[in-house]
C-alpha cells in the first residue's frame, strides 16, 4: 500500500523476483487491456485517465480470475489492490475460496512533496512496465527500457491535475484501510522517501525477520 508515487510498483517487481511470487498489478493488468482496446480496456480508459478509481466489480473480477491462474499458488504480491474497504473484503472472500492468505501488508510511507516531484518526471515501459524517473532514475539510453529494449513513455495519468485527484482519492479511500490492517495485525510501515534500494532491504528484513518467527 501506499500513495500513488510511493514505489509499490518498483517494490513490487523487484520483490516478487527476488522472492519468486507472481506479481499482480492491477494498474498493469488495466492499462494493458486499454492498450489492447479489449471491452474492459474501454470500460476502464475513462476512470484512469481522471484519476479516479475503476468501478470496484470490474477491479475484483479481474483479479479473481488472475489469482486463479497457476503461477499465483507458489505466492504472490497485490501492487494497487486493494484500494478501498469493498475491495479488502472481496479480497478476503477470494482467498477463502482459494484457500489462501495475506501473510503481510506493507504501507510505503512518504510525503507529498516527494510524490508530486516523483509522478511529475516519471516514465514507464510498453514493453515489460519497468519504472524509470527522468532525474532520479534515468534509463542508461535516453527514452529505451535497460531491461527489453522496450520504448518508454508517459503515463496519461501522471500529468499534474491528474497527479492531484489521484492523492485526493487516495486520502479518501484508501488511507482508511491502513487502519483496517494494523487491526488485523498485519500492517508494517516503511519510510518510502529515500533510494529504491534502501527501501527494498528494508522491506526484505522486515518480511525474513516475521518469517523465521513462523
Ligand atoms: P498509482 O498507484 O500510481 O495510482 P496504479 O498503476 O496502481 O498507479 O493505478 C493507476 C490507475 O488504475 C488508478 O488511478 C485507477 O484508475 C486504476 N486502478 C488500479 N488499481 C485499482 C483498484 N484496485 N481499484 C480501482 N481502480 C484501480
Ligand atoms: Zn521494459
């Protein structure tokens, strides 16, 4: 979890490598299907490009059906979902069905300053969705992805009026579930404002640590 901005995607893909779980975005997941002009691209296209979040029903479909699929039952990491408390408890109906769990929630904490300067010079790959920043992490060849070659662009959504809905969604639906999860035990905060690689070895330490309590 954690604000647009905050490296849940970064995070997210480094992590799911390093460990060997499937990484499921949602953001990914929806902005492919708008490339690829299918019906849920086009029922999607609208929200995201407003900054507002997708109809919930559309969201939890999509990612019942990709935790379904086979790669997800050796592990997994959710990027972007959930995003709301409707969404958290379809969640948890999902898994119990699949029996399975969320062993941790991992809230990448920063300011909005930070998010604001990060969105602003962000680019994306079309190839494989790596993240890049035009100052602080530029690719090695100007606009080409370091890992497939891939061209990299823009986000629609990462221009600053949309930049400013996205937070203020985000405030208001899905800050409260960091309450949501802190009841339930789960919740572990990291300060996201530094480098990538800081704030991956310490996810990585606090995810081992919990783990060889088990
Ligand atoms: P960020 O977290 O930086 O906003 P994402 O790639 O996670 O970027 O999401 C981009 C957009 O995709 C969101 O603004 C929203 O429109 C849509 N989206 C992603 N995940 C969800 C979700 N769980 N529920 C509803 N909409 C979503
Ligand atoms: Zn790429």
């Amino acid at each position: 979890m954690g604000p647009p901005g905050a490296g849940k995607g970064t995070q997210a893909k480094t992590l799911a490598v390093k460990l060997g779980l499937a990484h499921i975005s949602t953001g990914d997941i929806l902005r492919q299907n708008v490339a690829k002009a299918t019906q849920l691209g086009a029922q999607a296209k609208e929200y995201m490009n407003k900054g507002l979040l997708v109809p919930d029903e559309l969201v939890t479909k999509m990612v019942k059906d990709r935790l379904s699929q086979p790669d997800a039952a050796k592990g997994f990491i959710l990027d972007g979902y959930p995003r709301n408390l409707k969404q958290a408890e379809s969640l948890e109906a999902i898994l119990k069905e699949l029996a399975m769990g969320i062993d941790f929630v991992i809230d990448l904490d920063v300011d909005e300053k930070t998010v604001i300067e990060r969105l602003s010079g962000r680019l994306a790959c079309k190839g494989c969705n790596a993240n890049y920043h035009i100052k602080n992490m530029p690719p090695k060849k100007p606009m080409i992805c370091d890992n497939c070659g891939g061209a990299l662009y823009q986000r629609q959504d990462d221009k600053e009026e949309t930049i400013k809905k996205r937070l203020e969604v985000y405030r208001a639906e899905s800050s409260p579930l960091i309450e949501h999860f802190r009841k339930e035990n789960k919740l572990q905060q990291v300060f996201a404002g530094g480098d990538p690689e800081i704030v991956l070895n310490k996810i990585i330490e606090l995810v081992s640590h919990d783990c060889h309590k088990v």
